[in-house]
C-alpha cells in the first residue's frame, strides 16, 4: 500500500514569511538604483539626434582622455594582478606570506583619497623623495621643474591605483585559496618535477581565475574611472575622461550638464568594451596555459626570479603607502619646513588646533554618514543569509553577478542620472540621501565580507538550538549573532571604511554641501596648503583604521574568558 | 504520563533508493538502536525525526510523539531532544547559561531557573561549574554537561547521534553508563544511533538495520 507523501513542515509566522522576502528586497536595492541611474544618464544623451553625444565627440581632448582611461585602467589592474598571483605563487604560507596577510587589512582601510595624496607628497618635485635626495645626491636647492606629479601619461595615477588594488586583489585571491585545494595541487606538480610557479600557473591558476573573475572586473571599471585620485594624481589638460566628465558637471551651464551625461554614456561603452576584450583576452590566455601544460611546464627559473620579485613588489607597495600616511602626518604637524630639508625645522600642533573645529564637523558628517549606510547594509546582509539558512535557499551565480552590478557599472555612469532623480525628489544635498546613495556601494561589500563565516558557521549549534526548543528568534539573537560576533564586527569595519572613501556619490549626491573628510581632501588637494591636506588626508585614514581596531579589540574583550571563541589564525 | 515515540511504516527515499523504513514503538525509559555501516543513512532517520531533512529525500509515513503526529511541527516545537558525536556546547556562553538556555521559557524568575542549573549540574557530579568556560572542561565533563542540557529541555524523546564515538575507552564506559542510566530514571523513549556493537548491546533495547531488519550481534 503506497503511502502519501506527507508535506514538509514550514514555519509560517509573519516575520519569516518577511524574512523570506530579504533576498528580493536586497537585489532590488542593487539593482533600481544602477537602472535607474543609468537611464537618467543616457537618456537625456538621446535628445536632438544625440547632439550632446556629438559634442563630445568632437571635443579636441577626447582622443587623449579616453586613451588615458584605458590606459591607466588596464595597466594598473593587470599590473595588480600579476603582482597578487607573483606573491601568492611564490611566497607558500611562509612567514613572509603571514606578515603580508597582516598587512592587508590596514592597507585595505586607507581611503583611495588619503593613498593618493601621500603618495603624491611623496614623488611630487618637492616631496619627501626629492628632499631625501636633496641637495647631497641631486645638487637641488629648489624643487626641479618636472612633471612626476600630474605626468601627462598618467604613470602617477597608474601607480597609485596598483598601490590600492594588489591589497583588494590578495584579499579575494585569499579567500579564494582555500577551495582550490592549491597547497596538495602545487605538491602534485612538484612531486612530477615541476617548479612552484609551474605548479600554481598549471594546477592552480584556472580555478583561482575563475573565483576572481567578478572582483578583477570590478577593479578594472574602478580604475578605468576613478574621479578622485584621477584628481590628485592624474593628468590635466586633458584629464582622464571621467574627471572630465565631473569638470563638466561642475560647469554652471546647462551645455556642461549634456556633455557629461554623454560622456558619462561613452565611459559605459568604453568598460563595457575594456571588459570584453579582456574576457577575450583570458581565452588567449587559457589556450596558452593549455599548451604549456602538454609542453610539460617546469619553470624552474621561475621559482627562483618570482619569490625575490614578488617579495619586493608587495613590500614596495605596502611600504609606499605606509610611507606617504607618514608624510601626511608629518606635514600636519610640520612647523616651518624648507625644501630640501628631509624634515621639518620645527614641529607644531597650529595646523590641527586651527582646523580642529572644522575636522570635527567633517569627522562627526562622515562618521553619521558611514553608521547609516553600515548599519542598514548590515541589517539587509544578515537578514539574507539568515533567510538563506532557514529556507535553505541556495544563492545562484546571478545572486553574485548581481552583487558585483554596482562595482562593474562605473559610478560616473549612473551616478548623474541618481543625482537628476534626487534633484528632482528634492533630496539632493541631505546628508541621508548620501548614505542612501553610499548604501549602494557598501552593501556588496558587507555581504562579501560577511558572507563566507556566516555560510561555514557550524550548522550542529542551529540544530543543538532548536532541538532545545530555542524559537528562529531567540537561536538567531542568542547563538548566531554572538557567534558570529567577529566576522560581522569586521564586516561593519569594511562597510565604514567603504562608506568613508567615497567621494563621487558624497559629491554628486550631496550637491557639493555634505562635506565628508574625503571631499573636503579632495577639494584641499588642488591648493597648496600642505599641512592642511596633511590634517585631512590623515584624519581619512585614521577613522576607518579605528574601526578595523575596534573589529579586532572588542571580541577580543568580550570573549576573553572564553577559549572556544579564540581567533584562528 | 506515558511517554512514546512511534514510527508508522516511516520510509525515507532518494532518488528512488529506499534508505529507511522503520516500524517500530519505543517506550519511556527504552533504547532503540539503528546500527548500520555508515553512509547507510542512519542519521537520515534522526533528521526525518528532528525536522531538518534535506528536500531531495521523500518521506511517508507517520511519526507519532505520546500519540501525536509531529512531522509537520517545526524542528524547535517537536520537543525532541539531540545529542551529537560532539558536545556541541555553545563556545560564547559558560557553562551554566548552556544549561539555562534550554529551560523552557515557561519557567519564570532568574532565581528559579538558576536552581535548576545547580541541581542539574550537582547530578552530573560537576557542582559549582557554572561559571566556567566550556572549553575548559575535559571531554567527559563536557559530554556530560551536554547530556544534562538537553534533558534540562524536558523533551519528551532522545536522539543519540553515535555520542560516544569520540570518547576515549574509559570515559566511553563510564558516560554511556551515565547516559542510559539517566534516560531509565527519567523514562524517555531514545533512539541510539552507531555502528558499534559494544554500544549497542549496552543499550540494551531492541537494534534494528535502517531498513527495519533485527539486528543480531
């Protein structure tokens, strides 16, 4: 006799039936304001036979600034990856390797702004590079007349965009490792008579690429279109194409307005074409990878030139960044400093005590801001994994495609088109329309963060739980969150630190009044008040690397009679 | 009260492959033991029981807790105690909140329900534990704790998950004693899942294959 199949059982409360819609909302929320974004932008560009778009195109700078996008964008990415892979396929797990992994969270939280300008107070003509040097080895009394700042072929931007991406690129190739199994696949290679290197390229490599792919193409739309450090580090006359875009912005005509929503159209085209010819490149690159397999790949000159190579590539960076924060520093508390002393003649507190009031506004808007935008993001993130355990939903590539939308569509895209639509709503200018527009960018990044211990979290404590008659409530309050209290600490500390560094939606959206510590610097940075940038740029860096410390101190303290919830390291 | 646990022609399938089909009553105070090799999906039985069973299993069948049909409840209302081939306390908490967590909300008052963890604890022989941190304990004393936590839940059955597997020799005689001994005093139906012989005729109840067939050892 059959018997039926009986129904599976589903809890049916209010709050889960909400909490079952976390998922939809959280996407829509990625994706409506990317779409509507993007069609406020093109648009308008469609208008009179797409005059704005012939404008632009026979603009006289154009030629330069799109090559200077690309250029700085593929460079400065392929130069981060090939950096990442040197030092993750020839370091092993060394100690060299661990002193970079503790790197990387500091260098992680340095704001793109605050990178930018230490290091252009580092190699600017009258930097500290120039003073170190200065007169004894170069015979300079006077800072020399050469364009290392600003260089026309924007080498600067190119390499202070690598200094900001080999952390984000070793951070997701990191993660990434684990499930590539790659410590017995490189011993494999090895035990057949492969080098290290050939080992990674050959038995590694594929699967690692493929967990990368999204971030890599993230990084490369970033760096095709960064404003700020474009601002501080690139070229001028003409600059890149998207900090021309943000100068037409700022022109009080309406003409102004047309030509960057068209050239904001054009920066689409030209990251969604970059992004292609790149794909088509890795299938080059894969044909290539296959045939040095069947060549029998040793490499073992390899293993001996990446390790010396890669070590120095990821210590000078690290080392360049660390070194231009001391500079700020040092500039903001640098009494009379003539150039080609290395050090100031006299220290003083002026610089803060006067700026003080004004860091402190900033510093609270900011911190306001990043808070919002944090905690909102957090609530939406831990609402969708919780959702995901409990319904035993399982989130497909589209979910991550969808994640990574407002990381690969460029924010100068659809960032004019948000701004029409809050002028329109009449929030253009208020602090919460910000965060709103923040919350964009800070939610892939908190769900990224997050996502990962929330998913290997040892499913025996939610079952222990429940079979002890605790309700979806309590398990989730009293056993999951402190649990977890860790890993969602340091997914808050990514959230402030992204929220902190942004400086096009700050700008955009807030109408040039809500005036963050990022803008503020930025804005600084065109003067000449180097002591005062110094004050901002450092105030930057500091407030998201006070959030990392909290993410550390606190479980730390609240867990410190409790082994079992020791840090693995 | 009389406690019960009852499968009713309980039949778990994947893909077509049959993996349980259980008939059976369990007393208060009896072990049932499903013994197989692993992978023979003795566990699947407890997650069918619990409520947590994967959707690519189809499952019929009735079962049927003191007369009352439960597979529809969820996991957290079946009051069906579990106890793991770890302890599974929870590391954020002490020793004595392990415990508190699972008194049922239902009694009120700190001071009550800090009574109940001392004598919970005085008879697990560990008196004045409860402000240790669990990962302080040693593995028999963890174990027993765990033991005492999920019958401080009142559940109405008990489901063994090889909870002695991980027990050195000694200590495995001494908690298996302690934890059967405890299941007759407070006359709660069990389910014991292994495949060790040794605990199996310890359990001293009927032992059963996955697929219902008597067990003899």
């Amino acid at each position: 006799m059959p018997n039926k199949p009986l129904p599976s059982p589903r809890p049916t409360s209010k709050a889960g039936a909400l909490l079952r819609q976390a998922p939809r909302l959280t996407v829509l929320l990625l994706v409506a304001p990317v779409a509507a974004g993007l069609f406020g932008t093109i648009a308008p560009v469609l208008r009179d036979h797409a005059a704005p778009m012939q404008a632009v195109l026979t603009w006289q700078g154009l030629p330069v600034a799109v090559m200077l996008s690309v250029k700085t964008g593929v460079l400065s990415t392929l130069g981060a990856l090939v950096i990442t892979l040197l030092v993750v396929a020839s370091l092993g797990d060394g100690r060299a390797f661990r002193l970079i992994q503790h790197l990387l969270a500091p260098l992680l939280a340095v704001p793109h702004a605050a990178a930018a300008l230490g290091l252009a107070f580092l190699i600017a003509p009258s930097g500290w590079l120039a003073r170190l040097v200065s007169p004894w080895a170069t015979g300079w009394q006077h800072p020399p007349d050469l364009l290392v700042l600003n260089d026309p072929g924007g080498w600067a931007l190119t390499l202070g965009l690598m200094a900001k991406e080999v952390p984000f690129l070793l951070l997701m190739t990191l993660a990434a490792l684990p499930q590539t199994d790659a410590r017995r696949r490189v011993l494999q290679a090895q035990s057949l008579g492969a080098g290290r290197v050939a080992g990674f390229v050959v038995g590694v490599l594929p699967t690692l690429y493929a967990q990368l792919r999204l971030p890599i193409y993230a990084v490369l739309a970033y760096a095709m279109t960064v404003v700020d450090m474009a601002f501080i580090l690139g070229p001028t006359l003409p600059p890149t194409l998207s900090a021309q875009i943000v100068i037409w912005m700022n022109d009080p005509s309406l003409s102004g307005r047309d030509l960057a929503a068209a050239g904001a159209t054009l920066q689409v085209a030209l990251v969604l074409t970059a992004i292609v010819i790149w794909r088509l490149a890795e299938a080059v690159a894969s044909r290539l990878l296959t045939r040095a397999a069947w060549a029998g790949l040793r490499a073992p000159l390899a293993d001996r030139m990446a390790r010396p190579i890669g070590l120095a590539l990821g210590f000078g960076f690290a080392g360049l960044l660390f070194s231009g924060l001391a500079g700020l520093g040092l500039w903001s508390v640098a009494g009379l400093w003539q150039f080609p002393d290395a050090t100031p003649e006299t220290l003083s507190l002026t610089t803060w005590r006067r700026a003080g009031p004004d860091l402190v506004a900033s510093t609270g808007l900011t911190l306001a801001i990043a808070a919002v935008a944090t905690l909102a993001a957090l609530a939406l993130v831990l609402a969708c994994l919780e959702a995901e355990q409990r319904f035993s939903l399982s989130p497909g590539a589209n979910g991550l495609f969808i994640l990574y939308l407002p990381l690969i569509i460029p924010q100068i895209a659809f960032l004019p088109g948000l701004q029409s639509l809050s002028l329109r709503l009449g929030v253009e200018g208020s602090w919460w329309a910000v965060a709103a527009a923040h919350l964009v960018f800070v939610l892939p990044y908190v769900f990224l963060s997050l996502a990962a211990p929330y998913r290997s979290l040892d499913p025996r404590f939610r079952l222990a739980a429940q079979s002890l008659g605790a309700r979806p409530l309590r398990l989730f309050v009293t056993v999951i969150l402190p649990l977890l209290l860790r890993p969602i600490l340091t997914a808050m500390a990514v959230g402030l630190a992204v929220s902190i560094g942004q400086y096009l939606p700050t700008l955009l959206i807030g109408g040039g009044r809500v005036e963050t510590l990022t803008t503020e610097a930025v804005a600084l940075s065109s003067g000449a008040n180097r002591r005062l940038i110094g004050a901002y740029g450092l105030a930057q860096t500091l407030l998201p690397a006070a959030g990392f410390a909290l993410a550390i101190a606190l479980p730390a303290i609240v867990f410190r009679h409790r082994r079992g919830m020791e840090a693995r390291t | 009260m009389i406690k019960d646990l009852s499968l009713n022609q309980l039949r778990i399938t994947r893909a077509g492959k049959e993996m349980i089909d259980l008939t059976v009553q369990i007393r208060g105070g009896e072990v049932l033991t499903i013994m197989g090799p692993s992978g023979a999906g003795k566990s699947t039985a407890l997650a069918a029981i619990l409520g947590t069973l994967p959707d690519a299993f189809q499952r019929s069948g009735q079962i049927l807790l003191n007369g009352q049909e439960i597979s529809t409840l969820p996991t957290h209302e079946r009051r069906v105690g579990l106890l793991f081939q770890d302890d599974v306390l929870f590391p954020h908490l002490s020793v004595g909140a392990n415990l508190a967590f699972a008194i049922p909300t239902s009694v009120k008052g700190r001071q009550a329900r800090a009574q109940m963890v001392d004598d919970a604890l005085n008879q697990a022989g560990l008196a004045g534990y409860a402000p240790r941190d669990p990962a302080t304990l040693s593995g028999g004393q963890r174990a027993r704790v765990a033991l005492m936590r999920a019958l401080l839940a009142e559940p109405c059955a008990l489901l063994l998950d090889e909870p002695f597997s991980r027990l050195d020799a000694a200590l495995r005689i001494q908690i298996r004693a302690f934890t059967l001994q405890t299941i007759r005093d407070r006359q709660i139906p069990a389910i014991l899942v292994t495949h060790d012989a040794e605990d199996a005729v310890a359990a001293g109840g009927q032992i059963l294959s996955p697929l219902g067939h008597k067990v003899v050892l």
